[in-house]
C-alpha cells in the first residue's frame, strides 16, 4: 500500500498544516509522486528530482532542515534553483513497515523562516504525528485518541497566531482547543466536553456541523457577554476511515486598529469635572459643568471647543467617568468622501474587489465612539445616527452598545443648515458643553486678562499695569489669536514685565504682538474663499483644489456654491 491509496487524507493533512502554521505544504511517496499540496499556482511547479531536498529525505529516511537555500548543496546545485521562491525548508520521511514511504515537507518563504526556525523541534515533532498519522490511515489503525494528541500538538504552535483552532466532535462537542481560542471566547465558558454552539451562538457553526461540509472563510460578528468578536471564521470536517469523525473551526481576529481610528490612552487619573475647570483656566466653567452633570454616564455629548489636544483631554476624561469597560475610539470626519466616512463608521465587508473596513461602532461596543468634526458629517450618515441615539436598531445586524461622544470646532465653518438633520442637530445642542477658546467669549476673556495682569504683577513685585480700551479691543476683537492660552498668557507677562505701572495702549501691544493697529482681521472664510479663488485662477481642476485643501469634493463643491464661485 502506497500514500497514493491516501491521497484525500494527505490533501486534507496538507491544507490543515497550511492554515494552521501558514506555509505551503508537499507530500510526496518514494517514486517523487506529489501525492498533495498546497501551491496556488500548479502551472509553475517545479519537478521533484532525487537530488531535491526532500529527495535527500527519501533516499535518508531521516529529517531535514534547511534555513537558507543559498548554504544548502542540494540547492545550489539544483537546475531550477532560480524558479524557486522558498528560502527554508523543513521536512520528515514518512515510514510505513519499516520503510520509506515517502516524505512530507513544508515550503518557507522568507518573512517566516526566523519563527520557524526558533521552534524547529516542536514544528519536526509536530510533522513527524503527521507523517504517523498518514501511516496510520494507510493500515486503518488510527484512533480518536492519536487525533486528540495531534490536535494538541497543534494547539501548542498557536500561541503566536491570530488563528484561534477548536474541534468538536461528530455531535459538536468539543475535544480539544488552543489558547488563542480561549483568548478570544473566554468569557463564553468554553470547556471540553461542552457542545460549542451551548457556548458560542452563530449560524454558521451550528451549519457546519449539521452539513459535514467544509465552510468558506467568512466574516462573522459573535456578540458575548463582555465584548464582542469580530472576524474571519472556516469550518473543515474530519473524517476517519471514510467517517465523519468532527469538525474542525478556525477564527481569524479581525478585531483591529486603524490608522484613522484614533485609539486615546485613557490610564490618566483627571476626572471630566477636573478636567474642564483646568482647560477653561480661571474662566467660568458653569455651562459646561452644567451640560456634563445633565449627561450622565451613558447620554451623548457634543463637546465644541477650539483646541483639538483639550477636546481629546475632555473625551478621555469623559470615557474614564463612565466606567464603560470597552475601547475608547476617535473617528475624524474630516478630508473623508462620504462612501469612505460611512465606512469607516459603520463599516465594511471583505469581498472581491474591496479591502475588510473595521466598523467605529464595532469597535467601540461596551466602550465609547467620539466623532469628531460631527456636522461634516452627510446628512444621511447624520439620520443614521440620530436614530441610533433614538433607540432604533437596524434590522439584521448586530447592535453594538456604545455611547457617542461628538465634537465641533467653533474654527471650522458653521454648518449650512441644508447639509444638517434638524432633530439630530438639535438633540446634539440640548446636550452641548461649550468650552470658549480665548476669545470666543469675550467679557469672559477680558476679565481674564486683567487676572493675568494681577497675577504677574505679584509675582514680579511691581505695580499692576493697565489696559486701555483701544488695547482691550485689538486684543478681543482683533488680534487672531491661534487659540492658545498659553501664548495669551506669554503676551500678558511680557508686557507686565516691561511696563509695570503703565497704561497698555493698542500701540504698546501692537510692538509684541507684530500687528498693525486697526488692522481689520480675516476671518476663516474669507481666508478660505481668497484661497480657492485664487487656485481656480491657476486653471486647477476641482480635483486637484479639494486635494490641495485636503477637503472632498462634496465639500469644495459647497464651498464654490456659498461664495458663488465658478469652476472653468
């Protein structure tokens, strides 16, 4: 009896060892006869030839490991040497009634020669259960227990993969899984001898086992009771001498980060009351503290405050007061088209032609989503989440429980009331913690600038200089401050320093600052309408100005309709 008379029980050895430790995989018998494999690509396969390597094996009957094909004789000598795409290679001699009955190896590219290398015992001592495996299948003495015993074997190559590897048996209870399964489905009392569809609830596993089939890789989200797994899941039977003997699933984490998903470190101690006195520094904070307390710990929040590092501070400290056990996620509305918004937000499924997007709110289940720049948002993303904050779910689809945080630059333009759903805007603004930059709110700036004046003066020891009105009104109404208290601050020392005493004039502030007095001052629009004006005059295409201005082309092209601006 040859390993051709095993030829599906190789194959489906070869595919399992591919999946599991992700390199391809020959089973060859002792004529160099592929009796399986797992290359993609079989109009290129290079011909096995005596002086191959696991020809070497064959004619040796004993394991071989080659690290580096350049240092391998076998291989320098080989005519299709420049054909070959593998850098390593690992391989063991199959035995059948004290002969070789052929070898099988495993065909390394170069990204994963270094791990495999550092666990070559384990991984040759795993391929040699294999290789017994086939010789048992070929005089029919394989028993449930070896299966139990290679499956653990298994199990102890997966600590380092994002594979989680559990088996049921033919009635779906389980017999034996790895850590990274258990990593991933703890909270669901995974234990063997449990049936798994008691522990982890999904159609496609209850399918798989009533259909003895092999399933697909698919996308599956798996609510449990503290978190929720979000990835790839592929089911394979076994069968043992022509039975059906259980089922083996494979789950593929796709529960990631994103570039454009904003994970905030939240290990600070600062509360959200601490936090919104010490970033409105001395200015009142009773608005704020005012919307924070009527939220609670679960209502949303629209947080409107000039600096982008404060409302990050502000929404972090917000998601520690909640105690919510899930993630904290930021998603940034701005410079995205609306398809690439809806999917960042929602997400999107892997298929043929389109990458696997992470859903935001998926990624915050049990945790906290803030959606930054809210109302750039296009109005029916808007309704879709005005319903969610409504309580409506969506048919069909897994409802993660998050709570929605929102933020709004005061410098960014106001939102054309046509581009807003009115019940969304207005549930957002019932709910609005307001932090003024410095000079957004301006009795509130001026009393802060003379408390500057006060504060300095003592530390200095001098006599407090004064401001007079036509200093106060460049410094509120006409200075473009960036926003920085900490700049303002700068200013109000310089000049107490300098000018102990004295009356601060326009003229004195004028010589700090580098301003010209009476100088009226743009404002973000204007700015913004001179500039596109301008790159519409250079023959730019709408295109290339939305990519200049790093907006969408939605954006730019309500942009153009508000200063009544006309493409070429």
């Amino acid at each position: 009896m040859g390993l051709m008379s095993v030829q599906r029980d190789a194959q489906q050895i070869s595919v399992a060892i591919s999946e599991v430790i992700g390199v391809d995989v020959v089973v060859v018998d002792d004529q160099l006869r592929r009796v399986a494999d797992t290359f993609h690509y079989p109009d290129n396969i290079i011909p096995i030839r005596s002086s191959s390597i696991i020809g070497r094996i064959i004619e040796s009957g004993q394991p071989v490991v080659v690290d580096n094909k350049y240092y391998y004789q076998s291989c320098v000598d080989c005519k299709d040497r420049a054909l070959c795409s593998m850098t390593g290679f690992m391989g063991v001699p199959i035995l059948y009634e004290n002969k070789v009955a052929g070898a099988i190896g495993l065909v390394i590219a170069e990204h994963n020669v270094k791990h495999l290398i550092e666990n070559v015992n384990l991984i040759l001592g795993f391929l040699q259960q294999m290789a017994d495996f086939l010789t048992g299948k070929m005089s029919a003495q394989v028993s449930y227990e070896n299966m139990k015993t290679l499956s653990l074997e298994r199990d102890s190559m997966l600590e380092a993969s994002d594979t989680g590897i559990v088996l049921v048996d033919a009635s779906g209870h389980i017999i034996s899984c790895n850590q990274r399964f258990r990593g991933y489905f703890g909270s669901a009392d995974v234990e063997l001898g449990k049936r798994l569809t008691d522990c982890i609830q999904h159609p496609l596993i209850t399918q798989a086992i009533a259909s003895r089939t092999a399933q697909p890789s698919r996308t599956v989200v798996i609510p449990l009771r503290d978190q929720v797994f979000y990835g790839k899941l592929s089911s394979h039977p076994m069968w043992q001498s022509e039975a059906f003997s259980g089922t083996a699933f494979a789950f593929l984490n796709l529960h990631g980060g994103d570039d454009d998903l904003t994970l905030t470190l939240t290990s600070g101690q600062e509360t959200a009351r601490e936090a919104v006195r010490r970033l409105l520094d001395g200015r009142s904070p009773r608005r704020a503290l005012s919307a924070l307390e009527a939220a609670g710990n679960r209502e949303p929040l629209l947080i409107r405050c000039s600096s982008r590092t404060s409302r990050v501070e502000l929404v972090a400290a917000i998601h520690r007061d909640s105690g919510r056990s899930g993630k904290l996620i930021m998603l940034d509305t701005f410079g995205h088209t609306d398809t690439e918004a809806e999917r960042k937000l929602f997400g999107q499924e892997i298929s043929g032609i389109s990458p696997y997007v992470p859903s935001a709110m998926l990624l915050a289940h049990q945790g906290t989503l803030c959606i930054c720049n809210v109302f750039l948002l296009p109005t029916f993303l808007q309704i879709r989440l005005r319903r969610y904050l409504q309580g409506e779910r969506e048919a069909g689809a897994f409802q993660p429980d998050v709570r929605l945080l929102f933020t709004e630059s005061p410098i960014m333009e106001e939102a054309d009331p046509r581009f807003v759903d009115e019940e969304f805007a207005r549930i957002l603004r019932s709910r609005e913690i307001w932090l003024p930059g410095p000079a957004e709110d301006r009795p509130d700036f001026l009393v802060y600038l003379e408390d500057c004046l006060t504060f300095f003066a003592a530390r200095f020891g001098c006599a407090r200089p004064h401001l007079t009105e036509d200093a106060k009104t460049l410094l509120a109404d006409s200075y473009p401050w960036t926003h920085s208290v900490r700049q303002i601050r700068q200013v109000m020392e310089y000049l107490t320093r300098t000018m102990p005493g004295q009356e601060i004039t326009a003229q004195a502030v004028c010589a700090v600052l580098g301003a010209s007095v009476g100088a009226p001052r743009r404002s973000i629009q204007e700015i913004e309408q001179q500039e596109i004006q301008r790159l519409l005059q250079q023959g730019n295409t709408p295109d290339e100005i939305a990519n200049i201005l790093q907006i969408s082309r939605s954006t730019l092209y309500r942009r153009l309709k508000k200063y009544h601006l006309q493409t070429l």
